[in-house]
C-alpha cells in the first residue's frame, strides 16, 4: 500500500513540473500593451488596457499622480545621485572616478525609478524627464559588460563573487527590476536601447543556470514575473521556461553554495511553488512570488500552481492580512506571522508588501475576473498602500503600523530605499489598473474621474467618461460614446463594501438588483451619449474583528466606502487618543457618525466625528491588573476620525486604528 502510495505521490510531482505547451500568442502593438500585457495570456479571462488609453480627471488620484509626476519622481532620481545610485554605473564606463556605494542591490532602485518615470511619461508629457530618463539609461548601458552581466556591485573587485551566493546577493532581484523597467519604457516610448541591454543579461542567466546546468534560486523573487513579462514581450518562450524553472523544478540539492531548509520558507523561494501550504516568511519575497506564480498560471493554465495560488490567498485573507490590505507583520525578518498574528503597533507591513499584493490581486483579477480581487486592490490602494506616501507625494513610510504612540515620522529617503520609488511606479501605473476588456465588452475595475478612449476587443472604437467625487461619495456618472452603434456588455464592479448599489441606464432602472462583491453585467446596445449612473451606498461602517484575533477585542474600525479611518492625536487636544471609548448602540452601529467633506483639510478629505467618552484622567494613572476596583469618571468629548493613509502628514502623532467600544 505505501508503495502505491509513493507511486502516485512520484506521478503528481511529475505532473506537476510537466511542461505544458502554450498555444500561440495573439500579437499586439508594443504600444498597445498594458501594465502586464495579458491579451495574448491563454488563461486570461480579462485583457489589458494601456496607460495613455485612460486618461485622470481631476480628483483624488490625479492630484496623487500630478504629485508623483511633478515632485516625487524627480526629487527622488537627485536623491538617488546624492546616495551614488548612478554614480554606481559611472565609475564602471569611466565616467565618473568614485567608490561603488550602497547596498548591494541599489541598482534595483533606480530600475524602479526608471519604471515610474517611464509609466508615468504615459500619462505626461515632459522632455524634460524623458531627457533625464535616456541620460540614466544610457549611463547604464555603458556599464554592461560584453558578457551581458550587469549588476554594479559585482563588476570590477567583486567580479570574482558574481552569481555565486543566490541566497543573498540579489543579483536576479535586480534583473527582474531591468527587465520591468525596460520593458516600460519600451512599451511608453517603443525604444528597444534598455529592452535589448535587459535581453543580453537575461539571456546570459539562462544559458548559464537551469535545468541540466548549473543551479540558481531566487533568493528574493521578483525575476519570475518579470520573465513571464519578458516572453509576453518578446515572444520567446524560453523566458517562460525560465520562470517556470524558477518557480517550481529548483534542484536545491545542486546549488552552488548550500541553503538551508529555512531559507527557501524566507524567501519563499526554491522549493516548488506547487509545494507551498500557507504564506511564510520575508512578506514582499512571498507577494513578488505569488505575482510570479499567478503570471505563469496566465500563460500555461499549471493546475497544481493555481491551486497553490488559491490556497495562499486563502491564507492570507482569511488569517493574515490586516484591515487596510497590509501584510507581513512581524519585525523579525520582515516577515507573514502566524495565524491571526496582526499586532496593531508592532505591524511591520512594509509599504512594499502592500504594493506585492495589489501586484497579486491585479493578476488575480485578470486570471479570474472576480470582484474579490478588484475589492481587495481598491482596499489596499485607499489604505495599506496610500499610507506609504505622504499627501504631498514625497515623503514615505517603510512601515506602516495600525497604532503609533509619536515614534512615526516620515523620510525622504531610507538607506534601504526600496519602498519609494515602488510607491512611484505603482501610482504612474494606476490608469492601467482601472478597465480590462474580453470578448464580451468592456469591465470598470475602479472610479475616480477619467477618460477612455480604446477599443472593444472586435476593435471598435469606444469612449467612456466617468465623472464622481470618489471615494467621498458613491454616485459615478458613465458617458458612453461607442464610434457606431454596437453591442456589448459593461461590467461594473459594485464594491463588496457598498450597503445597496443601483445602476440607471439612460434614466431607467436595470430591471435586476446590483450584488455587492459582484460585477454587474448591462448588455445592450450602447449608442453615443447614453448615461448609466452607478449609485453606491455609503453610510459610516463599524467593522468588528473576528474574536481570534484577539489583539482587537473590543474594538471597531470605522470604515466609509473603500477608506479606513484611524483616529490622530493633532485632532484631540489635551487628551490622549488612548483614553478614548467610543459607545457602540448594538442594534444600530452606526448611529451618531457624522460624516463631513472639508476640501481645506488633509488635501479635501471626510472626516468623520462621532460623541464619544474620555476618561478624566488618563488610564496610565491606573495600574494594569485588577481593572473593575477603579472607577473612572469620564466625560463626553467630540471624537474626530480621519482617513488612515492621511496621518503623519502634521509632524510626529499618537495613532489608532482600532478604537475601544462601550455597549450603550
Ligand atoms: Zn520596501
């Protein structure tokens, strides 16, 4: 019996690693391509629009993308030449006589940096950055080797060192990022300069390591989905192969240098990714390996990688995420917890991890079409993601805890600088994350104030219009201009979060009810000028933990639309924000919020004001234990709670999500 057992065990795994041939790739304009170019992706249900086909309006996300456009982007590149970022590349052509400076994947930041100022030339346009971008891709050019190699900490006296330490030395990490970024500029400017340097490196890895040559593991994933980018970029398969390779048929045994068992749980990395029972270990790794393993799914259908795939976002929704989409809590090794582990001060929930995730639930998205995904990405960007950024775009967290008491300020710059340019390329890809087509019609993902213009995907013209105050209130406006008179469906997402949603078409009511957490399907015939109003609920929520997690016993959030408010000490003076309850009617949970819109506060935001009690005098008074000896005269005070991703823009504050609740 435990002979059969082994045989059917050994014919899983060898189906499992089976290759499994792609039918052929529909081909498609190099400026017709998205963010990730899933047209062509055989287990796609949902296609990609580009960037310059949606254009912002102006409202909450423009103001953001203006910001990153006009400030962020260009202080950080001066940053990255006062810390030696370029300079790095310089010293290796001659062109600039200095040490080599940084960590030793510094040349990933400003492949990130090319990525956003790349997307975000999608969007503006500006010589003057394209100038810059061509200077620091030329600079980086002239440092390849003839070779192909190109990673600035191992050229020159460290040559000897290259590619022989894959668990810490980031030299595939880096070459995912020259791959993303050089794909972006090739797919905003239809340049190959970058793309083709990117191709060489790529190409010497892969003649080098792989099956039946040396081994190599992604120490820190990220090369996977940029490969899958690679082959949907230019066709060739064996870039595919090579991720797949990556994900899944690692021969660990045969590394070059040993590994422990315990480093491939951190890096998420190295065993099969089929293998994977529950998200462990360093959060980004993980997230950059599911974005990886979603992408190969898209392309080759792996049945065993997308069962994975489903299991660990189980895991990570069900057991390990917190209320604003950020993951990865603990300290140690920034790192997945264990279950129900979402500690509310010490979150570590890199502002990276968050950007991993919506990187996820986009590809989720596109293999699915489920609104989940698309829920999950509005959550993160609002909250998880946007707290990373200050309001005026270029001032960052690299963490991004639930409670702060003061020790939170935000930074230009971090020695570890990964996390700004990530929050830049991600806002300069925003309006290719708002519509995807299929061969049904058209799919709205996200609302904010834009325009369309693109085509169905039987290439008929179409312009869209949407006009709303989102995410303040719930009312979005659709103007249709099809080129002709056609049919198609238009698939609206109605926010898992929204109480009742209605849609009229043309004034008319749609004769079925719009389900929350669903896309809404109008299929008719769309002329030019017809109108659909989407009208989306959106009273103050109070939203209760599962008991489990007991670090948020007897405590609410209070949630409006997408937004998670927190409460900050600059709008409570006197008192401390510790000492602060708020009485909950448990049959009416929401009675007395008082929602207001204030455009001169925190860059136009709602606030959201409740009476709550505060204790007389403060709870640090009063020892830990014995609690019910003590009474505790309160008194009523106005509680004020803003958006999350808003705090920490008023110098250093005391912070918290989570606010305890009295029964009335
Ligand atoms: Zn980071």
């Amino acid at each position: 019996m435990r002979k059969i057992i082994f045989i059917c065990f050994i014919f899983f795994l060898m189906s499992c690693g089976k290759k499994i041939e792609k039918t052929e790739l529909r081909p498609r304009p190099v400026n017709e391509m998205g963010l990730i170019a899933t047209y062509s992706s055989s287990f796609a249900k949902l296609h990609d629009v580009p960037i310059h086909a949606v254009e912002l309006g102006e409202g909450f996300w423009k103001t953001r993308l203006d910001f990153n456009h006009n400030r962020a982007i260009p202080s950080l590149l001066q940053l990255l030449e006062e810390h030696g970022v370029v300079d790095n590349f310089r010293r290796l052509s001659g062109r600039q006589d200095t040490a080599r400076r940084g960590y030793r994947f510094t040349d990933s930041d400003i492949y990130k940096w090319i990525e956003a100022a790349a997307l975000s030339l999608q969007s503006y346009n500006s010589p003057e950055l394209k100038a810059k971008l061509d200077g620091v891709i030329d600079d980086i050019l002239a440092a390849q080797d003839k070779d192909g190699y190109l990673n600035t900490y191992f050229m020159d006296e460290r040559a000897k060192n290259r590619l022989t330490n894959f668990r810490d030395d980031h030299e595939l990490y880096c070459l995912g990022h020259l791959i993303q970024a050089a794909i972006a500029f090739y797919r905003g400017s239809n340049e190959r300069k970058l793309l083709d340097g990117a191709v060489r490196y790529a190409d010497f890895i892969i003649e080098r390591f792989g099956p039946g040559k040396k081994q190599c593991f992604a120490g820190h994933p990220e090369i996977e989905m940029a490969m899958v980018e690679l082959y949907r970029t230019t066709g060739e398969k064996k870039y595919l192969d090579f991720a797949g390779y990556l994900l899944n048929d690692v021969d660990v045994a045969n590394l070059e240098q040993p590994v422990k068992s315990s480093d491939f749980d951190y890096a998420f990395s190295g065993r099969p990714f089929f293998s994977r029972e529950e998200l462990v270990g360093h959060a980004v790794r993980a997230m950059y390996a599911c974005c990886g393993a979603t992408d190969y799914y898209l392309e080759t259908g792996h049945p065993a990688v997308w069962n994975t795939i489903k299991k660990l976002w189980r895991d990570m929704t069900f057991y390990k995420m917190y209320i604003t989409g950020g993951v990865g809590s603990r300290y140690s090794g920034e790192a997945f917890g264990a279950k129900y582990e979402l500690p509310n001060d010490r979150a570590y929930t890199e502002t990276c991890a968050a950007i991993g995730n919506l990187m996820w639930n986009w590809r989720l998205l596109n293999a699915t079409g489920e609104a989940k995904y698309a829920d999950l990405m509005e959550k993160i960007l609002y909250n998880g993601f946007l707290s990373g950024v200050s309001l005026h775009g270029d001032f960052y967290f690299y963490r991004n805890p639930l409670e702060s008491f003061g020790d939170m300020v935000r930074q230009p710059w971090y020695d570890c600088t990964c996390c700004p340019p990530n929050v830049q390329r991600t806002l300069a890809s925003l309006p290719g994350l708002f519509y995807s087509t299929n061969s049904e019609g058209l799919w709205i993902h996200q609302y904010n104030n834009n325009e369309l213009n693109w085509k169905l995907e039987d290439g008929t013209s179409v312009f869209l219009a949407q006009t709303t105050k989102y995410p303040w209130e719930g009312t979005i406006e659709i103007e249709i201009l099809p080129k002709n008179k056609t049919e198609f469906s238009l698939f609206l997402r109605i926010p898992e979060w929204t109480s009742a949603a209605s849609i009229l078409v043309n004034g008319e009511k749609t004769p079925s009810s719009a389900v929350p957490g669903s896309y809404y399907n109008i299929r008719r015939e769309w002329k030019k000028g017809d109108k659909v109003v989407l009208d989306l609920q959106m009273p103050v929520r109070v939203v209760y933990a599962n008991p489990r997690l007991k670090e948020n016993a007897a405590s609410f959030v209070i949630q409006r639309g997408p937004v998670v408010y927190c409460i900050e000490s600059p709008d409570h003076p006197g008192i401390s924000i510790f000492d602060i309850f708020c009485p909950i009617d448990t049959q009416n949970p929401a009675t007395g919020f008082k929602p207001h819109f204030d455009q001169n506060f925190l860059g136009g935001i709602v606030s959201i004001e409740i009476e709550a009690l505060v204790t007389t005098h403060s709870l640090e008074q009063v020892p830990l234990y014995d609690f019910e000896k003590y009474f505790l005269p309160t008194r009523t005070t106005t509680m004020k709670a803003i958006p999350y991703y808003a705090w920490a823009n008023r110098g250093a504050s005391d912070m918290a999500v989570w606010i305890p609740w009295l029964v009335e």
